[in-house]
C-alpha cells in the first residue's frame, strides 16, 4: 500500500477526486449540525453524524464506539469501500475529524486522512461551497475487525502503567468549570494535554518537530482520554503525526470514568 498521509490540504482534495470526502462538523451545544451541512460544505462531501454514525449505545462514556456491523453500514451508504480513502474534516480545529480518522484506524480502514485546517482552510482558499447533497452508490457490505490494540479499558487506566493524557482545555482538567458532565475534574494521575496546544493560531496541526517536543516527554506508552472519547484522537493525531508510537484511546474517557461513583475524581493542576 503506497503511503497514506495523515493530513491532507485542500489542494489535495481538488487534485484527488475519487476520494470520499466526510463532513463531520458537530458540537456539543448549538445548531444541528446537518443544517450546518445543508447551508453549505465541500463539493461531493457527505455528510456524517457524530452522535448517530459514529456512536454506539449504552456506554462507557457519552460517545461510545459503535459496533463492527454499525459502522460496515454506515460505510456502506457512504459508498466506501475497502480501497476508498477517506477524507475527514470539520469546522477547521480538526478536534472531530480526528474521531473518524482513529476509528476507521482502528476498524481496519487504513486509507484515512483529515483535511488539515477543515472548512475554514477550504475557505481561506477561495474554493467554493455548495448545498448540493451527492448521490452515492451504496458500497458493498464487508466485515470490519476492531483491533481492541488501539484501546485502553478502565483497569489499564487505574492500573497506571501507562501516561494518561486529558485532551480537555486546563479549566475542565482542573474542575473550575464543566458544561457537559454531571461531575467536574479529572482521572486522577492524568495529565493535561489540551488538543488545543497541537494547533497554529490558524487552526492547522503544529509542525511534526513540534509536535515531538510537546509529547515526547511522556514516553512510548500512552493512553489519550478527554470528555467522551472524541477530542482525545486529535492528541493521538498529533502523537502520530510527531512520529512516536502510537497512543491508545480511552473511549468512556472522564463521562465513563464517573459512571461508576466509586472512583476517585481529582480537581486542581497537575501536581509537582
């Protein structure tokens, strides 16, 4: 398999057009985001739904994976196949694309990048936009294999053999404010690392030297968590794009961490 880039630009896109362009704008709080896609989004982009497509139910966590045949028949509708490679993007931090891309990772579909920058870069580039929904050919159905490797279970996070990193901005790390969860702080013995330190004021991913200086202090064993699973892969982005070893998703993350109040929650900076 020739090499797969882990970002894309949006000149990239133009000169690739078999490749399966994913709106995967969401947020937390606001607008729904398929009216976002509907008012304007990247030609021949499909949209996806991070709470619908990509989520499962019951927990761990506000954004559990969703099961092997869940995923095969959202790839399906979307028409993409084995060999298709996938291009993600959001609003343009890239802190929801990442999800995509560590999923289809992890699934067993290597051919995924993220279109570094989002829409705002595909903007910022004069190219257009349209409201204008594709019409896909459904791909056939295959079998997906989640390879659990790529995953960290809460008995690996209490047992603390391995770094453990908060991708959530300092004030939910510390526990000063929490405008989603039900409990404010963090995992204990986890260390922030906000998502937001990989990015240029641009919105565009660090220059991997960088990006190596700011992770590689932690060592080669690391599991990424945030609020629910979801800003978490833009750190394993990041570490991947530094050229150190992979990092293992925690999917429940600080809202699966809490379901169980037994835990222990720590608030405050990181201690030392």
């Amino acid at each position: 398999m020739s090499h797969i880039p882990l970002l894309v630009d949006a000149k990239w896109v133009q000169v690739h057009p078999d490749a399966r362009i994913v709106d995967l704008r969401w947020t937390a709080k606001g607008p729904p985001s398929r009216q976002k896609y509907e008012e304007g989004h990247i030609p021949g982009a499909v949209f996806v739904d991070l709470d619908r497509d990509l989520s499962g139910s019951g927990g761990p966590g506000r954004h559990p994976f969703p099961s092997e045949e869940q995923l095969a028949r959202v790839l399906s509708r979307l028409g993409v196949a084995a060999d298709t490679h996938v291009v993600a993007y959001d609003e343009g931090s890239s802190s929801v694309a990442a999800r995509l891309w560590f999923m289809l990772r992890a699934f067993g579909h290597e051919k995924v990048s993220v279109l570094d920058g989002g829409l705002r870069a595909w903007s910022e580039a004069g190219l257009p936009l349209t409201g204008e929904e594709p019409r896909i050919a459904p791909a056939p159905l295959r079998k997906l294999t989640l390879d659990h490797s790529r995953l960290a279970d809460v008995a690996d996070v209490q047992a603390r053999r391995s770094t453990v990193l908060d991708a959530r901005a300092p004030e939910r790390y510390r526990g000063e404010v929490e405008p989603i969860d039900r409990k404010a702080g963090h995992i204990p013995g986890a260390l922030n690392a906000p998502f937001s330190a990989n990015l240029t004021p641009a919105q565009r991913f660090r220059p991997p030297e960088e990006l190596r200086q700011l992770y590689s202090r932690y060592g080669g064993d690391v599991i990424v968590s945030c609020g629910s699973g979801v800003t978490a892969c833009h750190d394993a982005l990041a570490i991947e794009l530094a050229g150190l070893p992979p990092a293992r998703l925690y999917v429940g993350s600080f809202s699966g961490w809490i379901e169980d109040p037994a835990r222990p929650i720590a608030t405050g900076p990181e201690p030392g």
